[in-house]
C-alpha cells in the first residue's frame, strides 16, 4: 500500500492478496478478531480497487468471523453490507444466498431480524424470477410469523405464497396454504376472514371435492357452531397434523369460542318448550327405532 518516488499508487491487488492470506492464517489459529480485522482490510482494498464481488466476499468472511465470536447482530450487520455490494456488481443470486445466510444465523436471537431477511432474499429472488427460492424464503418468514404470534404479518405472508404456488400452478401446495391461513385467521378470532378465505380459493383448480376443501368446511362449520369436539377431531386428523409443526400447532391448540359449548339442537328446544314429557317421549321414538334390532 507504500507509495513513494517509483511507486506513485498503492498495489490494492496485491495488498488484499495478503490481507487474504493473513485472514486465512489467522482463523486458523482461532484468532478471530484478528481474522476479521485482516478481512476489512481485504474488503477496503478491492474496494479501492473497484472489485466490489471481491469486496462482498471479504465482508461476509469478516461477518463469519464475528459469528465464531458470538457476535451475531453485528455479524449480520456485515452480511447485510455484502449482499448490498452483491447487488450493486450484479449478482442478485448471491446477494438472495447471502441474506438467506444472515437469517439463518439471527433466526434464535432476533427472529423480527429474521424475518425482514428472508423477505428480503425472497424480493430478490422473485425479482430474478427464481419463484422457487423466493418460496423458500417466503414460507420460513412465515412459519416465523406465526411462532412469533405476529399472526396479522403471517396471514399476509401466507397469501403472497399462496399467489406465487397459484401463478407456477402447484395447486395441491395451494390447498396447504389454504388450510395454514384458516387455522391463522381462526387464531385472530376472525372467522370472516377465515371463510372468505375458503370461498376464494374455490376457484384454485381442484381445490372443490378435494379433502382439505371437505376438512376445513368441517372445520369452519364447527368453529360456528361452537362445537369443540367437531374442531378437535378435525384439527386432530392427519391433513393437519402432519403439516409444518408451527402451523400443526395452530390447530392443536384451536378454541372454539363460547368455551366450546355446543348450540343446542332445534330439536332440543322443541323438546325443552313442550315439557319433560314431550321429551320423554321423543326419547322413546329414537329408541323404538332399532328396538327390533339393526336389520
């Protein structure tokens, strides 16, 4: 980096050729905060040296480095930096990868950083229109959403995704979606929501006669009508307990409002006006139906 009366500009390449190799022996040694600082040096260089891919790796390494040191946030901080100099130089792909990374790393300490992430890698892949990692990206902001109890953000999150598996016509992953944004919107206590969901998505190819449809009328119906039982044996049944746990969650622990009492029967309040008598008696007719047996 040295200038002097033969060397009028400082050798950038050269220079983070080196700071390189410090970089490499020095996290060999487990000196880390020596390790990251040699990387800024790296980073500083190419960028000196208008290398900007070069400048990015170099600051995801020295983000690396603060990871070993448990330094997360400020980790992430860097690999932030990185995707952005990604991006500038024109490689989006990367840019998406190294978000998805910095995600990864903070999604037990900070899952509100997480989340902007992975929405954020989600934008850039849907940008360069690779639907498939943007639903990657998508569905773990959402399963975050959702564990995090920021169910208004994961009702929105769950009809982005359901858009993009709709336009690459992957129907039946439409129907899980489906079924993921009752069980949100049943949590919200918004059964409004809930049914208009179900409404809307007659219109996806198949989604009418299939078993999730038949579930989650079963479903809606029970919520309604404030019976407990009908929504456990739903939320019970395999459709929803093999999906994703956090959304298997949501239906495990669904509560009907009313404290799940069932409304009672036409029938039954017929019955209660005319006395216990009438009652009885329409007891009996139930009975005497198979009193001469089944056949």
């Amino acid at each position: 980096l040295k200038t002097g009366f033969l060397k009028w500009k400082p050798d950038y390449d050269s220079a983070a050729t080196e700071y390189g190799k410090a970089a490499v022996a020095f996290k060999n040694a487990k000196q880390f905060d020596q390790a990251r600082e040699a990387c800024l040096r790296e980073a500083e260089a190419h960028e000196n040296n208008k290398a900007l891919f070069h400048a990015a790796k170099a600051y995801e390494q020295a983000g690396m480095m603060l990871k070993e040191m448990q330094r997360l946030p400020e980790a992430v901080q860097l690999i932030e930096k990185a995707s952005m100099m990604y991006l500038e130089n024109g490689t989006p792909d990367t840019a998406a990868i190294a978000l998805e990374r910095a995600g990864k790393l903070i999604e037990n300490v900070s899952p509100e950083k997480a989340v902007q992430l992975y929405q954020q890698a989600a934008s850039v892949f849907e940008n360069e229109e690779r639907l498939r990692q943007a639903l990657e990206m998508l569905g773990k902001a959402s399963r975050l959403l959702v564990r995090g109890r920021r169910l208004d953000e994961a009702a929105l999150s769950l009809q982005k995704e359901k858009s993009i598996y709709k336009e690459i016509e992957n129907y039946p992953t439409c129907y899980k979606k489906t079924i993921a944004q009752v069980l949100v919107h049943l949590h919200r206590n918004d059964y409004v929501a809930a049914e208009r969901c179900v409404r809307e998505s007659y219109s996806i190819p198949g989604f009418n006669g299939s078993e999730d449809c038949a579930a989650l009328e079963q479903l809606l119906e029970g919520y309604d009508q404030q019976d407990q039982d009908q929504v456990s044996e739903v939320c019970n049944s395999p459709l929803f307990k093999y999906m994703d746990n956090d959304y298997a969650k949501l239906g495990l622990t669904l509560v009907v409002p009313g404290g799940g009492i069932k409304k009672k029967s036409p029938n039954a309040a017929q019955d209660k006006a005319r006395g216990p008598a009438a009652a009885g008696s329409h007891a009996d007719e139930e009975e005497d139906e198979y009193s001469g047996g089944l056949c």
